[in-house]
C-alpha cells in the first residue's frame, strides 16, 4: 500500500510504498473519535493483451479535493494521488484478475490521524491507498430489486451527502440489511425535505428511461457526483439520447420503461423491480435495453475492448 503523511497547515509531501499492514493510531485521533476521513474508489483492469487500464483517477481527485475541503482535511494534489495510485496498481499487478474474471479495486482514504480530543480537525493527516481483487458484483444482466423507503434517509440537506464521508455508509446499515433480508437488493432514498423525490440508492446513483429521454436526479448537496455517473451521461449524449438531470419524482420512477443504477461497485446494472407502499412496478432488462447499450459501452472502454473517444482511460506501464 501507499502511504503519506502532513501536518495541519502544511502540504502533504513524498509518500511511499510500504508492505500492507495494521495501522497504528492514538485513540483518540480525529478518525475514530470524529469521523473525519474520506474514501475513493476506482478500478484497475486487464485487457485481452495484458495492459492494466485505470478509468479516470482525476475525477477521483477532484473529488476527494472537494469533500478535503468540507471537512477541513488538507488534501494531495492531483498529481500526488494519480502517481499514489499508479504505484499501488502497479505494486499489485499480479493481483490483477484476467479479463472478464473481474478487477483490482482501488481504495484511496484520507483520514484525520493526529490526536485530538476536543472537537475539531486533526492536528496530522494521512493519505493511503491499498487494493484488492474483486469479481464482478452484478454478473451477466442480474437486475436488482429496489424498495423505495421513506422511513429513513441517506443524507440531508446542509450534511455530508455530496462527498464521499466515511460518516455516510453505516448510518443506512440497518434499513439496508433490513430490506435484503426481505428479498431486496438495495433501497432507493427519497429526498429528507420532502419525501417525494429519489435520490440514489446507498452507494450507487440511479437513471430511468423513458421513450428517448434518461432521467437522473439533479446534483444537489444531498446526492453524491457519481464517476460513473458522469461517464455514463457523456455517453448517452454521444447515442444521442436526450439526458435530464431533475427532480426524480417517485412517480417518475414507477412510469419508466427502464430503471438503472450505476457506480464504481456496480458498474451499470439494470433495475429488474421497484416497490414503494406494496406496488411492486417491473422493467424491462436484457440484451435489447438502453441500459445495455450504455452499459456495454462504459465496459468496452473500461476494457480497452473500444476505442476510448472520451479520453478518459490511461494505460500503466508495468514492468
């Protein structure tokens, strides 16, 4: 793993690779104590003649820069975390799975490790990124099947629900484990003000299809800048489908002839049902989809499988 340290009011400077291990922190570093920290995710993937393709670690950056600076967290620069990045992959090469057989998931965290007891930032940082092998989650077209929930919330407005927070994910733990152990993949959030538009699901964005038009909920302070997300609006541009970024009624959602999700774990997978007060309302899924036509294009360049129009893939040159 990868790893670099700063102190408060100064610039992360040179990291290094080191073997992966425990971390050692004091009990009472910002981490632990206030949840100050932040965490990415990106893949690294093999194509058929061997290269090792990284998707976009800049918008990984970028995005990290920008949850740094709500939690008053310094951050590595873009370059600093594309080369962190790059060195991990590379260090763990070997771990990267054949095409087809899934990917190295990349973890970049930046945590407040200095020890402070009164509320406030950590007096020291750390920056790490570790990896690890992983299969494909939703295998060949597995649609998901959705509740929608207006019991709890992912986020809130003013909260942490735009940056990718350590504090968001176990917050939803309960509804999430309560709903799978009822048949569900995932719960769709409604909106905290109003309880009467989607959001995203727990840690993957959602899009409908209707007719020639793709909806997707509008970016507000509530709702994460999924990578994917982004990536997979581009390319519906690109297929000259028309792309709204609006509120997502729930009806909206129940009307759609397709219903999708996406995300760095999920990739784009195809929402098979969704139920919301006992209706249960299904899509259609398959070879013959929009989603799939999205979905497959997002992959062949992931993959190296297509040619990359958007410039979004770099090659790493492994030893």
């Amino acid at each position: 793993m990868y790893i670099m340290n700063c102190t408060d009011g100064e610039n992360f400077s040179q990291g290094a690779l080191t073997r992966y291990a425990k971390l050692q922190l004091d009990p009472s570093a910002a981490i632990l104590n206030y949840g100050q920290g932040l965490l990415e995710g990106l893949k690294a993937q093999r194509t058929k003649d061997g290269q090792i393709l990284l998707f976009r670690p800049e918008e990984n950056s970028l995005r990290m820069k920008m949850g740094a600076e709500r939690l008053c967290m310094p951050s590595p620069s873009l370059e600093q975390f594309i080369d962190a990045v790059k060195q991990t992959v590379l260090a763990n090469q070997h771990w990267v799975p054949p095409p087809g057989k899934g990917s190295l998931y990349v973890r970049p965290l930046l945590i407040g490790s200095g020890p402070i007891l009164r509320m406030g930032p950590a007096p020291e940082y750390t920056f790490l990124v570790y990896a690890s092998p992983v299969g494909n989650l939703h295998k060949g077209q597995m649609s998901m099947k959705l509740v929608i929930q207006d019991k709890s919330h992912r986020a809130t407005p003013g909260g942490t629900g735009g940056i990718k927070s350590i504090t968001n994910y176990s917050p939803v733990f309960k509804p999430i484990s309560e709903a799978r152990s009822t048949g569900f993949s995932d719960i769709l959030f409604l909106d905290a003000a109003t309880g009467k538009f989607i959001e995203e699901a727990s840690s993957c964005n959602v899009f409908t299809v209707k007719g020639n038009i793709i909806s997707t909920p509008a970016l507000q302070d509530t709702i994460l800048p999924g990578i994917t997300r982004k990536s997979i609006i581009d390319i519906a541009l690109s297929f000259k489908y028309q792309v709204e970024e609006c509120q997502l009624m729930v009806e909206d959602v129940m009307d759609a002839d397709e219903v999708f999700c996406t995300g760095t774990a999920v990739g784009v997978t195809p929402v098979g049902s969704v139920t919301y007060q006992g209706k249960r309302c299904e899509y259609k899924t398959g070879e013959d989809t929009v989603t799939e036509r999205l979905r497959a294009k997002l992959a062949a360049i992931q993959t190296g499988t297509a040619e990359d129009d958007f410039g979004w893939t770099s090659t790493l040159n492994q030893a």
